[in-house]
C-alpha cells in the first residue's frame, strides 16, 4: 500500500467512495455531492484544517480508500486535536492492515496530538481495529447544531 496526501487529480474516485460510504451503515448521515466536493477542495487546498490522504496500489493511479483528517485544538486535553474525519477503504483492501499501518502513520506524524474519531457500535469489525489501536471509548454524548 501507498499513502500519500490527496490530490486534486483524485477528486472522482474520492467522490466514488464517499458516496458507497455516506449510504453504508458505518455513517448515520447520508451527505450531499455539495458537501463532498467541499470537503475534497478543502483537503487539497492549503487549508490547516483539513488534511486528505489516498490509499493506493502500487500503481499510484488505482485508489483503495481514502481518509480525511480535521486539525484543532482540545482544551480538554490541552494539545493539537486530529479528528479522523472519514476512513474508508474498498471491500479488496479491508482485512490486509490498512488502516493500522495509517494509524500508526498518524502516531508518528503527529505524536503529541490528541487522535478522535467517531464509529458506530455496529460497525464490529472498525470497532475492534481501533481499540487495538488504542482509542478507547468517551463516556459522553457528542451533541451538534449544523450551521445556518
């Protein structure tokens, strides 16, 4: 496997994936084309609050998922926050490591930051790759209000 930061030539099969993902059981909202344009632009821009990577095969054309990262700051926990916005890989690429080789990436890249991300208790099999990886569940209900 190859990751490497997103790229505007990516922005199709990005868009493929994100579409099997928003409609599968693992996200409770089902997303827009609007949104996920914007969140495609804004990971291959030069935004410092989004980051975009791209699994690939050896070929670097042939994609096998994607992952997209939001940065701030947890006053909780007084450091850098990276939220693991979106990680998806395509049914051939699931069960191979993937997705620990791209935690352990984030582990290294950044070392002193907090890592979240959010999962439905359904999805067993994430579930079980990410406590492995060490995230542990909050004990609290995340709430939100969308923006006007």
């Amino acid at each position: 496997m190859n990751l490497r930061h997103m790229e505007e030539r990516d922005r199709a099969q990005v868009l493929e994936m994100m579409r099997v993902f928003y409609s599968s059981e693992a996200v409770m909202t089902n997303g827009s084309e609007e949104i996920f344009n914007n969140d495609i632009s804004e990971c291959v821009s030069e935004s410092p609050f989004a980051e975009g990577f791209v699994f690939t095969d050896s070929d670097d054309v042939h994609l096998l998922g994607y992952a997209m990262l939001a940065h701030s700051f947890s006053t909780e926990y007084g450091v850098h926050c990276v939220w693991i916005e979106d990680i998806y890989l395509k049914e051939e690429a699931r069960s191979k490591g993937l997705s620990s080789e791209f935690f352990d990436h984030l582990r290294s890249a950044y070392p002193g930051a907090l890592h979240r991300l959010e999962a439905e208790h359904e999805n067993l099999h994430a579930m079980e790759v990410y406590k492995r990886k060490g995230f542990e569940e909050m004990p609290y209900v995340e709430l939100f209000r969308k923006p006007l």
